[in-house]
C-alpha cells in the first residue's frame, strides 16, 4: 500500500470537522451536534480516537447552545430538583475538557501506523478544543459578574474591561489551527465587542467625544459583520400537513443582547454629545436621529418642560481634576486650552430648552453641588431647594459621578411634587446604565 493510499481516510474526516466547525461558527448548535452525531452512528468501525472526539464535538455543541443562549445565568445552586436539575455552564464545559484530555492522551499513545497522521491531528485539536473550553469558562464568569451588576448603582466599567484584555491575551493564539478558523474569529469577535461597548460606556462616563465614539463605531462593524452569519442562513420547515417553509435563523440571546446593550450606549451618546453632535446637522434632522434612540432622552426632557412648565433642565459636568477637559466635543491632542477655572469647571452637558445655560442660576447649582454633596453622592436621592431671592426652586440629582441632573422652574414647588421626581430618577437611573446588565438573563426585564 502506497503512503497516498494510507493518507487517504484523512480527508474526508478533515471534511467532516470542516463542516462541523463551520456550522458551529454560524450558531447552528442543533445542526452541528446532529451532524456529528449521525456520523458517529455511521462511524462505529472507525477508531476509538474518532469515535471519542465526535462524542466530545456534540457535547460541545450542546454546551455552546447553552452559553450563547446565556440560559446558565442566575441559576440557584440546590435550587430545583435533582430531576430537573440543570449542570452549570462550568460543569458542562469541565466535563468536555475532561473528554477532550482524554482524546488527546488518546493520540499520544497511538502506534505508529496508517492512521497516525489522523490521530495526531485529532490530538491537536483536542488540546487546542481544551484552551477554548477554559476561555469560555472564563467569559461565563465575567458574564456571570456583569448579570449580577444589574442592581448596583454605578458599574466601573473599566475593571470589567481589564479582564476582557486579560482574557484575549491569554486564549488569542490558543487555537489557532485552520480547522478551528470559525471558533477563533467568533470568539475574537465577541470579546472584541464586548470591550468596546463596555470602554465606550466608561468613555462616555468621562465625557470623552472621540475615544467613545471611535468604541461605539467598532463595536457596531463587529456586530454588523457577525449579524450577517444569520441574514445568509436559512432554516427549513417541514409542516405536518407537507410542504415546507423557509425562514432565517434566529440569532443567540447573547447577540440580541449586545445589540441593545450598543443600542443604549448610542441613546447615551447622542444625549451627553448632543451639542457637538447637533453642530453636524440641521436641528430637524437632529430630533429626528434622536427620537430613533431608545430611550430619547432629548425628547423626554423637552417633553417634561412643556407638560411642567419647567424653566430650564441642564446635566452638568463637573471637570475638576480632569487635566485633558477642554469643552464640547473633539479637540486635536496638541492644541491648547488653559485650564477652566471658577463656573466654567461646571459645564453644561446639556440645557434645555434654549441650549444655553441659565447664567444667573449657575452659581446656586454650583453652590448646591458643593453643599448637598453627601446626599447626591448617593445617586439616587433627589435634592430641593427653593431661593427667595431669584423666586425659583431647583432639583438635583446625581446619576453617576461626574454628572448632576438640574431642573429649575420659576416660583415655589413642593419637595414632595411626585411627578419631578419620578422623571428625575427615571432619567437617572437609565442613564447610569446598569439595568442593561440584568437583561444578559434571558427573559430578565430591565
């Protein structure tokens, strides 16, 4: 028998993973772990090597259901019963690690012969199936963080993004083999996407134009990109009466998630940036971009003003300790600004409804910013105040930081009007974006 003949069983098991990988990296989890399960059914003359790893590939199909569906998240440990009991996403993913060791072990003891070329690329890709089962052990635990942070008050994002770095540092040439082409991009993809949302939100959170909007800009081509793996895929039908239909592959709970989670940082963006964003366009263009963000929060405002008769509502941002703040929107690295001094270190973010800030009641926000301090730092009070002086009553609060939500109506209102505060902290608590976070669950509301 000549080597070419000895050679020959190869290819076709190479098609075979080929085609699995390829189904694998288009979210065709069902397909994938049937085809790989008939071929085992068809394969029981095959080697022991091969047997082994098709059982481990439709375990990982299965596990790869799971963990972009996301429906590992919040689970009670003890919580059901052992019937209807549910491993966890790292159970499931330590017990295909431990399947694919073995057919690693597997390939190294093999005998030299025919088959030893299949066995050693088995081998290999077993132990490169091994980095990839850790780094999504790893993405589950930072997903598992993130689901837990719905409920907090302020997210530091940038910690979050840390761990993302770390995590494609450590697993970005892991597996790298060619059969494993579609695993490797789509999880580049999705780390990548991951952090640039999460670095957009803390860019935006220090009211960074171009760095924020450079982060949303990629993170929407990514996603745009790996959106068209579902446009392109059809499913077929059967009906129980015959005939079938065609229609296209529903995408994973975890990308409709960071396509609102983007959707929500891009409302954000459009209100923090309104003013530079709004010297690009004519002003009925830029309501109608902003009334297609959700939520608008331009139009809520100039809503509530027109409803409550409200003078004026501005978010300021305090800049004091911010070396690089020089103003609304983006300014060359090398030119130069002297730093803001007195109000000007309080600038308006946004004021409506003229989108100039209220001169003469500037110095009693910053006066009340400086006082009540304590109790805005907890970002969720709301604060009143009333001057005699100016005739006007003012309501503080702060939704991150950095960040104080000011509404000023003419004359004396209650402490206890209801209505200004609930808009306040329905402003607040969606800009502080956090909600988002308890959606990763599917069927969470946020």
């Amino acid at each position: 028998m000549t080597e070419v003949e000895e050679l020959r069983p190869v290819p076709r098991e190479r098609a075979i993973l080929e085609s699995f990988f390829t189904q694998l990296g288009m979210f065709s989890f069902d397909r994938a772990k049937d085809y790989v399960e008939k071929e085992k059914d068809n394969s029981k003359s095959a080697g022991a090597i091969w047997a082994a790893l098709l059982a481990a590939l439709a375990h990982l199909a299965a596990a790869e259901k799971a963990y972009h569906n996301m429906t590992f998240l919040g689970q009670k440990i003890g919580g059901q019963s052992f019937f209807s009991r549910k491993d966890s996403i790292r159970t499931i993913y330590t017990s295909l690690y431990n399947e694919l060791r073995k057919v690693v072990t597997m390939g190294r003891h093999s005998q030299p012969g025919s088959a030893s070329y299949l066995e050693d690329l088995l081998s290999h890709l077993s132990e490169q199936l091994c980095h990839f089962t850790q780094a999504r052990m790893e993405m589950a635990d930072l997903y598992e963080k993130m689901h837990s942070l719905g409920s907090q008050k302020s997210i530091n994002s940038e910690e979050l993004v840390t761990t993302l770095e770390a995590v494609l540092h450590k697993y970005s040439t892991k597996f790298h083999h060619p059969i494993l082409g579609r695993v490797e991009e789509g999880f580049q993809t999705e780390v990548d996407v991951v952090t640039q949302l999460l670095r957009c939100q803390a860019q935006v959170s220090e009211w960074s134009f171009l760095p924020a909007l450079l982060s949303l800009h990629g993170a929407n081509s990514k996603l745009t990109a790996w959106g068209q793996l579902f446009q392109r895929q059809k499913e077929t039908r059967k009906h129980l009466f015959g005939g079938q239909s065609q229609k296209a592959v529903q995408p994973p709970h975890l990308y409709v998630w960071l396509q609102r989670f983007q959707a929500v940082l891009l409302a954000k963006f459009s209100f923090y940036f309104h003013e530079a964003l709004s010297r690009q366009t004519a002003p009925a263009d830029m309501r109608a971009l902003t009334a297609r963000t959700a939520p608008d929060y331009h139009g809520k405002i100039c809503s509530f003003i027109r409803k409550h008769d409200a003078s004026n509502v501005s978010l300021v941002f305090d800049n004091r300790g911010s070396e690089s703040f020089q103003g609304h929107g983006y300014h060359h690295p090398h030119s130069y600004r002297e730093a803001p001094k007195g109000v000007e270190q309080f600038p308006a973010v946004v004021s409506l409804p003229s989108g100039e800030r209220p001169l003469t009641h500037w110095p009693n926000v910053i006066m009340m910013m400086g006082d009540r301090a304590a109790e805005l730092n907890t970002l969720d009070k709301v604060v009143h105040f009333y001057d005699d002086k100016v005739q006007s009553t003012y309501y503080l609060t702060r939704p991150e930081p950095h960040f104080t939500l000011v509404v000023i109506f003419d004359g004396r209102k209650s402490e206890k009007d209801l209505h200004i505060a609930a808009f306040l902290q329905e402003i607040s608590g969606s800009l502080r974006n956090s909600k988002p976070f308890s959606t990763l669950k599917p069927g969470s509301k946020g």
